[in-house]
C-alpha cells in the first residue's frame, strides 16, 4: 500500500506523458457524451416518438391552412381552454374539498371551494422546461390542464403544524404556560406536487433570502433530489416508466404560498390554465 | 514493474473520474434532458379547425364565446346571495364581503395546532376545522360553557357536567356565532394576540369587527375556512 502512494506521487511530480493526459481528456470527453446520449437525449427521444405517433401529430394536416387563419386560429384555440378550464372549474365545485386553480395567463394561483375564491395570489414568475414548452398547445391544453389529483408531494413546511403540549402538572406550571402563546416556527416555503400524467407543479416562494431554517430548506432540497433519483432510476428499471417529467414552476409570495399549502387538503385537485 | 503500477494508477484514476462524472450527470439527468430538447421538435400542428374556413371558425369562435359566459354565469351563481365570510386560519386574516365588495377585513385569531396530551391517553388537538360551514346561531352575551380541556390547560379538577364551575361570563366577548360541533366565532379578552395562531379552534375577532360581522351575518349564511 505504502508503494502505491510512493508510486502516486512520483507519477504526480514527475511530468505526466501528453499521451496520458490526452487519454484521460478522451475517456472523460465519452464518459460525457454516453450520460448525454443515455440519460438525456434517448429518453428525450422516445418521449418526442411516442407524443408524435400516440398524438398522430406526423400525419397532421396541411401547415398553408395554419398561415392563412393563423390569428383566428390562435384565438379559438385559447378561447376553447378558458372554455374547458371554466367547465373544469364548475365541475370541481362539485367537491366539498379546497382545489387549486393555476391560472397562467392572468398569473393568478386562487384556491377555490364549491366554485367560491376563496383567496388568490399574484404570480410573479411562471417557468415551463423545455418538454411542455415544445409541446403543442393543443396537446398542452388537453393533456396537462387537468383537474388532476395529485399523486406525491413534498414541501419545506409542514401541512399540520402540530405543537405537542403536556398538560401542566400544577396551577403554578399552568400559570406560567398562560403567559406567552406557544407559535409555530416559519420556514421558508417550497412546494412540490406531482401527478400521475408527469407533470410536476413546483410552487416556490418568490423572496430568495431565507426567512426559516437552513435545515428545513435544504431537506426539502434533498428531497427534490430525490425525487427526480427515483425517476430517472425507474427509466432502467421499468421499461413503462414515463421518459420525461413535464414541469411548472411558479412563484409567489412566501406567505400566500403557506397560506395554499396549508390551506389544500391532502391530494388535493389542481386545475391549469395557459 | 514500476511502469506497470503507475499505468494502473493511471486507469483507475481515470475510470472513477469517468463514473464520478457519470454519476454526477446521472444525478442532473433532468437538465440534460432539457438541453437534449434543443435537438427535437415536434411537427407543426395546425388542429381541428385548420381545414376550415375562416367563416366557419369565427361561427365556432362565437358559439365558444357563448359558452364562456354561460360557465361564467354559472359560477357567480355558485357564489353566496348575501354576505359571507372568509377565514384564512393561516394567516390568521378574515374578509367579509358580498359578491360584489368587501365590507370588512382585518385580523383574527384561530386555532393553534396545539396538540395537550393529558397523559392519561386522553389528547386535544386544537385546530380549527377547514371548509364551508353555515352559521347554525347567533347568540348575543354568549356564555362559554368550559370544555374537559380547559381544566386540564389549568390544571384544575374536571367537574361533572352541568356544573356551574364550567360556565364562565365575558369571556366570549359580546356576540357569538355557532358554526357546529362546539365551534364558535366570538371576541376575545386577549385582544393582543389578535393575528396569531392562539385559539381552541374558535375564530376569533376584535370587538368591532366581531359586531359588524355579527350584523352583516345571518343564521344561514357561510363561512369558508382555509
């Protein structure tokens, strides 16, 4: 063992042979390229093949007819969502559960019950990842609209934020528990909702200083990491395991995004508008 | 020899740099999938209505824009007729208002998620449900009628119900609404922590608040809390 390190550091100060050097830059270069191909371009690819041939969208019909009414077009289509998206609304005013509607093209996240707003927010940013951004409206529309039931989610906070108490054993120790009210503490708020269709919603706090714990903020990070481990691992394990995980990020007052949270049952029913 | 070992230090060295870097990009697969989008795109897709003449989609274009306001309608419909409240038991906030406006908002307190083990297997929660209710009564000088919890809190003796030891008279301010199952919106004594996450799972309001959401509501009339 000893030998080996003599050996190492020998080979450290003596000058490396450029051969070497430009073997070690190859095997690194392909060790790059074949992650890129195998965890990014090919289930990229399959994912693109499979919504071309499911969705029929290679036999798709004259692109001269597009030009022409492009404008009119464009307006039916978006008329036809906010349609299907206020019809959605009505129907989710069914339930006696809190839902949440994501409207993006008025940036506005409303919690909503029995077709009643309940409380609505200003969003600040919407960030969509490159698969739902290239993906056709229509498909968009109709696929990741929902209302979908969420299937997994985690945050930085808690949805109960329970405080256990132990009764007081005397008048004096109940005396002193009355003096000052025990709250709750605030961590910083970071939302993740998945759904069974791939579609991951996050829902981030817009202030970027950190008003809770580092603790709490960077468990939730390793959760996130976690998540999306799992994801990609399920691609080598399962052949039927979704290739791509379709994502939308909002952001929104620390605050009000607590307020959503907490305020959503669990698995809860999320309704998009674009 | 020398030679060998050092071609071996060499290729292990590079083989666990190359899995190191695999593993890291495994790791950021979802990023490489983003930039691997750059190579793709999906066939232009003009839709349902791109064979169709630019009459006939204005003609579908009006129909939808009729169904827009019917669903519209609908859903103001779903809304109360009178005035109803709004509770957001996070942010401890209420809002009072119609259809049309707001008639009051400002600060409450509702319940502290407050978990009293007794430790004789007997627990508490202290959380103030979520949802909508109707307001089943309105009382005028309510009287609170001690639950077994709040001996507990104090560490007093339970008594027997109907006793006189459990009622006590101010407590709830001057005006109370029933909202079910032992849950009321009344005032509060501790007008500090108005704004605070403090309660048993009542809402409670500051005095003037308490009286104008008193007036504006009627037994009937809903309450969302969130």
């Amino acid at each position: 063992m000893t030998g080996i390190f003599k050996n190492l550091s020998e080979t450290v100060k003596r000058r490396v042979p450029l051969k070497w050097v430009v073997i070690f830059i190859a095997v690194q270069i392909t060790a790059v390229a074949a992650a890129f191909l195998i965890f990014g371009l090919i289930p990229v690819s399959r994912e693109v093949k499979n919504i071309t041939a499911t969705y029929g969208l290679d036999k798709a019909a004259d692109k001269s007819a597009l030009s022409e009414n492009a404008d009119l077009l464009f307006k039916i289509r978006e008329r036809e969502h906010y349609d299907s998206f206020l019809r959605s609304a009505l129907a989710l005013s069914k339930s006696d559960s809190i839902s949440l509607l994501i409207d993006l093209s008025d940036s506005l996240a409303i919690l909503s019950l029995k077709g009643v707003f309940l409380f609505q927010t200003k969003i600040s940013e919407i960030e969509f990842n490159k698969g739902l951004d290239k993906l056709p409206v229509f498909l968009r529309d109709s696929l990741y609209s929902g209302p979908f039931m969420v299937e997994r989610e985690f945050a930085s906070i808690e949805k109960f934020p329970v405080v256990v108490k132990k009764a007081p054993k005397d008048t004096t120790e109940a005396n002193a528990d009355n003096s000052a009210p025990v709250l709750p503490t605030q961590n910083d708020v970071f939302v993740l909702l998945a759904f069974a269709n791939n579609l991951v919603i996050e829902i981030n706090q817009e202030e970027d200083d950190l008003a809770g714990s580092v603790k709490a903020w960077r468990e939730y990070k390793k959760g996130y990491s976690k998540f999306f481990k799992e994801h990609n691992l399920a691609l080598f394990k399962d052949k039927n395991a979704p290739e791509y995980l379709y994502r939308i990020k909002i952001s929104i007052p620390r605050e009000d995004a607590r307020s959503i949270y907490r305020a959503l049952p669990l698995k809860p029913f999320v309704l998009v508008r674009y | 020899m020398k030679s060998n070992t050092s071609k071996l230090i060499f290729a292990i060295a590079t083989a666990m740099t190359a899995a190191v870097l695999t593993l890291f990009l495994f790791h950021k697969s979802e990023t490489l999938k983003d930039h691997s989008f750059i190579f793709f795109k999906y066939p232009q897709t003009p839709g349902l209505y791109a064979t169709k003449d630019s009459v006939f989609i204005s003609k579908q274009l009006k129909n939808t824009e009729k169904r827009i306001a019917a669903s519209l309608r609908k859903l103001e419909n779903l809304l109360p007729y009178g005035p109803y409240l709004l509770i957001n038991t996070t942010q401890n906030k209420f809002v009072l208002r119609t259809r049309k406006e707001v008639i009051r908002e400002g600060i409450c307190s509702t319940g502290s998620y407050i978990l009293l083990e007794a430790g004789d297997g007997k627990q508490w929660m202290f959380k103030t449900p979520k949802g909508m209710f109707p307001i089943l009564g309105k009382i005028v000088d309510p009287v609170w009628i001690k639950p077994d919890w709040a001996f507990v809190e104090e560490s007093l003796p339970i008594p027997p119900r109907n006793h006189p030891d459990r009622l006590e008279y101010g407590t709830l301010g001057d005006y109370a609404l029933t909202l079910g199952d032992g849950y009321l919106i009344h005032g509060t004594l501790y007008q500090r922590f108005l704004g605070l996450p403090v309660t048993h799972g009542c809402v409670r309001l500051g005095d003037e608040d308490l009286e104008i959401v008193f007036r504006s509501l009627n037994v009937g009339s809903r309450v969302y809390i969130f």
